[in-house]
C-alpha cells in the first residue's frame, strides 16, 4: 500500500509541477506480481542449486521476517530452489541469477551473505519494509545489472562497494532512510543508466564524479548542497534530471544546450541564484522545465518561446522581472510566472509592462499632426460611405428574402436543390452535398426521410438546407456538423456511393439500426435516400467531439481526471456489452475516434453495426484502415472477420490510450502501443507508462491504475482465448472504481440491460 509518508510528502504532489515520475515506478513495478509470469515457472534446466547458493539463499531467509509466509516454499531441501518451487528465484546451471520479491511485506534486514550469490543478476526487493545497511558485499558481485531497493526503510550510507559492480546498469534506493553523502566510485560502474536517490537524508556536496552513461538521474528531496559542478556538462546522454528540494546554489550552469537528449529537468526549490541561461532555448528536446522556488534574477530569456516541446513549464517564486516572453505566456497560465513581483506580461501580473512605444514624440511628428480634427468634408465622406454600406446590407437581406420565398414556392428536385444552395451562400457555409429531394409523402417523387424518434422533428428540406461543417472523414464516409433552421444541431453521416448495400437491403439493416437504444451508443435518429442513391445518417450531435480529439488535441492547460477517464471506461463497456449480449452486433472498427462525449463527457460508441449496411469490400477496407491506427487484433490479418474477441482487443487499446495519454499512432520505436507497454512493464526501472496528470494524485489512485492496466494488458493479449469478456470487462471497472457509476448502472432511456457485479 502506498502511505502518505509525512517524512516522505506524496501527499503535496497535487500541484502538476511536484508531479514526481519516481511514483510511475513505483505503481508500475507493483504490475509485474500481477501481469507477469512469476521467474519461478521459467524452464528448469534440471541442475540442483550449487552449495554455496543454497546456503546464502538460507541466510537470506533467515534475517528477512515473512509475516504472511511468502517464503514457505523456501524449505530446508536445496534441491527445488532452481526448479522452480522456490517464489521469487530464478536460477541458471544451479546458479541464482535473480531474486524477485517486491510487494511481500517483508520486514527484517539483507543478509551480508548476499555476496556469495556469484551469478546474481538482479535483486528487486522493492515496496517491503526491509530496515538496516544495504550490504556492502553487493559491490563483489560481478554480474549484478539490477539493483532495485526503493520504498524500504534501509539506513546508513549508500555503500561505496557498489561502483565496483562493472555491468551495473540500475541502481533504485529512493525513498528509503539512507544518509551520508554520495559516493564518488559510483562514477566506476561505466555501465550505470539509471541512479535514484530521491526521498532520502542524503547530505553534502554533488558529486564531483559520476557515470557518462546516466539517462535517468534523480537526487531530489535530500539535503545536497553547494554548487553543481562543471563535470555535469559530461553528463550529455541525460534524459532526466531532477535535483528538486535540495540546497544546492550558486548559478544555473550554463552547460545544458549540450544535451541533445534531455526531456525533463527539475531544479525546483533549491538556493540557484543570477540569471536563467539564455542556452537552455538550445534544449529543443525539453518537455519539462521547472526552476520555481529559487532565487534567479533578471529577465525570462526569449529563447524558451522556441521550446515548441514544453508542456510543463515553472517559474514562479523567483526574483525575475521584466515581460514574459510572448510565446510561454500564450501558452502557460499565471501559475508558471505567480511569486515574481517585477514580473510582467501574463495573466494576472501585479505590475503593467511599460509602454513599448518612446516615451516622447520626435520633433518631426509632433502629436497635434497625427490627432488632427476631422473637417466638414471629412465627416460628410464619412457619413455617406456608412450609409452607402447600410444600403448594401438592406439590399443582400432583401435579395436573400426574395430568393428563399421563391424557392420555398417550387416542388421537386430543383427546388430543394436551389434552397439548399441559396441557405448555404446566404450564410457564406457549405450546405450538405446530396441532391436534394421530397420527404415520402410530401408530394412528387424525390427523396426518402425516415425519422426513428428524438426530440427534433424536421423536414428534407430543413436537412438540406441546414448549414453543415465537416467534422471528419473515414472508410465509410464524411460526417458533417449541420445547425437547423431552430439552431439545433444534428451529425450527419454522408455515406461514400458505391459501398453500400443495395436500397432494400440497405433499409432493412438500417431501421434495424434506427431502434437500438443505450445511453452509451450513439442513437441513429434519422435517415435519408435521394434520388440518385444518395445516403444520409442522422444522429445526435455530440458536442466535446471524440475520445481522440480530447484526449490528444488539448492544450497543456486542460487536464482530465482518472474519475473522467474511467467513466469513460465504464460508459464504452457498458455500451459494447450491450451490442454484444443484447443486439448480436460486433462493432469490427472501434476506436478512440469512434467514441463520442456528450456535454457531460459521458461516452457514446458511434459507427456501430454500419458494417451491416456495407458491401463485403468496403468492410475489409475498414478492417484494413483500423490495423494501420493501431487498434486492430493481431489475428485479424489472418481472420478478415471481426469478433466479440477482436472487439475487446480494440477497447483494451483504447484503455491504454485513457491510460498513458499516447495515441496508438504514434510512432514508439517500432511497436506499438500495446507492446511498448508491455515491454516497459517487464523492466521493472520504468517511469514512461501513465500520463504524468495522473501521477500528481497517484497516493490516492494508485491501484486503480494498477488493476485498470493489469485489466487493459488483459485485454490485448495476443491469444484471443486469454482475453475477456466484455461482461468481465464492466463487473472488473465497476469494481476498480465502483464510485464512479452516477445514476442507474448502464443505464439507457430504454431500459437497457447490462451486467451487475453480483452475477
């Protein structure tokens, strides 16, 4: 469980600039009881342990105190301690290679012994309440790569043994009870790219030396002082650097603009005074940027408008003055700038900028010339060009009239047709285009409009003349805003000629259609069939737009929430359940993009069952296009045919999106979203998996995230028989955050049925 330390305050994260990427380790590692197989179910190579392992296996044992008795199957036999019937180890040619226990509550100390594991590889004991020195017998282990320690309660120095390790590669203590300074011999293990430290009592000076190779580099929260030295500019493979909540001060160094790689620096609240380094505009790889809570002076340099990377961006409770650059005040909001009282040039600046403009006219433009009083003949030009341009106005107003009554007047297709083409330029928009046509029983032959039911009653005519925006385009066609002649508005769905189904056919499946009814599914209102085989869907209009456009097309300013996120989650579950279990549909091309908010941003699945108005080909295609967005079943390449299973791949994709703020089009190195998230949650180092605006409240949400990642992992799965359910799917989120089901559970304006989580 994670505590609200007081020693340790994970409790103040609330604010978006104490977001510590530390924590995304912290819950992440907790996955890997749950989502990967335990080493002890590797292969047994059939080599019994070697003596000398057996016996350190047994101190280690010995000084650990196992309240919940995890380590039972550590019996006094050495003969199954590499086949796997020992939790937690993993052996090679009778050699321990890895000892795995994080999350087992394990009190007591770390054996000195531990130096006898030759062979050890990785030693991951995180999140237990292991107290005493860190062994300095781990430095004699030559192929230890994995040192994961952190959130324990282990005290003393950091042992300076441990920079004799040659292929250390990851050393995590954070949040522990370690004091001392840090060792300079850590700068020997030439391998190291992950060192944290953070939430610790480490005291004096920045180490003079340290490892070339670091990417990841966190001391914040202990007592480092003095200055940082010149040797950090070595340090130019960095990807993070957090040094927040120490004593360090002097100057910022001006060495950064030689990290091509750097994303995230931190040196909030610490003593760094003189100006912010103009080379820091260098950094183009910088996300992040927080140098709050200091005492720098001077101007904010102009260079870090160019930073077109920044998302996070903290300057406040400084000494700085002057205008904030245009660029970062356009963009951050009055809490990146609050604290600096000479500050101007941002949204609620206590001082006004000065005038940019000389503070005294030159002689040859002296200001009687330039505010000259109007004369007569100017006020009479003036007067007749206003009048000229309200005769203009009157006679495009009376024209409109003249050309709206007249084509009201007409029957047919080319009165419909001159209607919509007369509304559309009357208001300077493009109307829908389709051929316009009569409703059935309205008089001459033309044009087909079939109403389901809904609030909005309106003609062809009011349709068709309605002004429309197109909002999107996909397989099946281009969708289109269109505002009423009564200002309401309505989606309309303009279906691509030559892939629908025959017109029979087609209305068959469609007034089907038109009768599902769920408060997370998109109601079909309306449809209509012109004369030359136009198609028109109408449903309603949803006014946030899609999943994909609010989660990924946002400013840096506009957060969402895990409970919003998870009723989204619950609403898109509860809806394709219902498809499933209720209608026999498969939706066979969901996505982010196709699922829509409402003004309460609860989630509405759109597109379903539209396959059932397409040819064979067209739905292939449509197959085709969700596999290049990344949300299509690996076996659907093979298949061509959806199912429930390919379904809950698709939402389980969509999860991971709510999860990590990722889009699946996007490019990570080489995979995609699913499987760069699982390959992160195997190394157990990761902080890259949830969106950092959830972290700022991970001491609360932490399990939820967790269990809903655990569920989303599920849900993709390669093997189509290991994924669930949906019904599973919506029992498992109710549960997980049952707090957020408001009003009936699934419920719908038609009394729809859904699954509860006592079945």
């Amino acid at each position: 469980m994670i505590t609200n330390s007081t020693k340790y305050p994970f409790q103040n994260l609330d604010k978006k600039w104490r977001i510590q990427l530390h924590l995304a380790s912290i819950f992440l590692l907790h996955l890997l009881i749950c989502v990967i197989k335990p080493v002890s179910t590797q292969d047994w190579d059939g080599i019994v342990v070697t003596q000398a392992d057996f016996q350190a296996l047994q101190a280690f044992k010995a000084e650990l105190i196992d309240t919940k008795g995890l380590l039972k199957s550590w019996n006094d036999t050495g003969y199954g301690a590499c086949s796997g019937g020992w939790v937690g180890i993993k052996c090679a040619q009778g050699q321990v290679i890895v000892i795995q226990l994080p999350w087992k509550s394990l009190g007591g100390k770390l054996t000195d012994k531990i130096g006898q594991l030759q062979a050890l590889r990785k030693l991951s004991l995180h999140d237990n309440l292991i107290t005493g020195p860190i062994p300095k017998t781990l430095g004699i282990l030559p192929n230890l790569r994995g040192l994961q320690l952190f959130n324990n309660r282990f005290s003393g120095s950091i042992p300076s043994t441990l920079g004799l390790c040659p292929l250390l590669q990851t050393l995590d203590i954070g949040n522990n009870l370690l004091t001392g300074s840090i060792p300079d011999t850590l700068a020997n293990a030439t391998k190291l790219f992950r060192l944290n430290v953070s939430f610790n009592s480490l005291s004096g000076s920045f180490p003079v030396r340290i490892s070339r190779s670091l990417i990841f580099l966190d001391f914040s929260h202990n007592f480092i002082n003095g200055s940082l030295p010149g040797s950090i500019s070595n340090l130019s493979s960095l990807v993070l650097l957090n040094l927040e909540g120490n004593n360090l001060g002097s100057q910022v160094p001006d060495v950064f603009d030689g990290f091509r790689n750097l994303s995230y620096l931190n040196l909030k609240r610490n003593k760094f005074s003189g100006h912010i380094p103009v080379t820091l505009g260098n950094v183009s790889t910088l996300t992040a940027l927080d140098l709050s809570e200091n005492k720098l002076t001077g101007e904010i340099p102009d260079s870090l408008a160019g930073l077109n990377k920044l998302v996070l961006f903290n300057v406040s409770y400084n000494n700085l003055s002057g205008s904030v650059p245009v660029g970062l005040s356009e963009k951050f909001n009055s809490s990146s700038f609050v604290g600096n009282i000479q500050l101007c040039g941002y949204s609620g600046a206590a001082v006004l900028c000065p005038a940019t403009q000389p503070p005294s006219p030159p002689p040859e433009l002296p200001r009687k010339k330039r505010h000259r009083r109007l004369s007569t003949k100017d006020i009479i030009l003036i007067a007749a060009g206003a009048l000229l341009i309200l005769l203009i106005i009157l006679c495009l107003i009376l024209i409109c009239c003249l050309i709206r009554k007249r084509s009201a007047s007409r029957t047919g297709q080319t009165g419909a047709a001159a209607t919509a083409r007369a509304a559309a330029a009357a208001r300077g928009e493009k109307g829908i285009p389709v051929v316009a046509g009569e409703v059935e029983g309205g008089g001459e032959s033309g044009g087909k409009l079939v109403h389901f039911d809904g609030l909005l009653a309106f003609t062809a005519d009011d349709l068709l003349c309605a002004t429309a925006e197109i909002m999107g385009k996909s397989t099946y066609g281009t969708v289109y805003k269109a505002t009423l002649e009564d200002g309401s508005q309505v989606a309309v769905k303009r279906l691509r000629e030559k892939i629908t189904k025959g017109q029979k056919e087609f209305e068959n499946e469609v007034n089907e259609l038109g009768k599902i009814r769920h408060l997370n599914l998109l109601a079909l209102r309306a449809y209509y069939l012109g004369p030359k085989g136009e198609k028109l869907l109408v449903f309603d209009y949803m006014p946030k737009g899609s999943l994909a456009t609010f989660l990924h097309a946002r400013g840096p300013d506009t957060p969402i929430d895990w409970p919003t996120r998870m009723r989204i989650a619950q609403g898109m579950a509860r809806g394709l359940f219902y498809l499933h279990n209720n209608e026999n549909i498969i939706h066979g091309n969901l996505t982010s993009s196709n699922v829509l908010l409402d003004e309460n941003t609860n989630a509405k699945i759109a597109d379903y069952g539209l396959s059932k108005l397409m040819t064979g080909a067209a739905n292939t295609n449509v197959i085709a296009t969700a596999g290049a967005l990344g949300y299509r079943a690996p076996e659907l390449s093979k298949l061509k045919k959806s199912n429930t299973k390919t379904d809950v791949y698709s939402f389980g994709v969509i999860m991971l999106e709510l999860l990590t703020g990722k889009s699946p089009g996007e490019a990570m190195n080489g995979v995609d979203l699913p499987q760069w998230v699982a390959s992160i949650v195997k190394e157990e180092w990761t902080n890259e998996v949830f969106d950092l605006e959830l972290m700022k409240d991970a001491n609360l949400i932490g399990d939820e995230l967790l269990n809903t990642l655990k569920l989303a992992l599920h849900c993709v799965d390669p093997s189509p028989s290991a994924r669930p359910e949906v019904q599973q799917i919506v029992q498992q989120l109710e549960e997980i955050r049952s707090e957020t089901s408001a009003g009936p559970s699934g419920g719908d304006d038609d009394g729809a049925e859904v699954p509860s989580t006592s079945d």
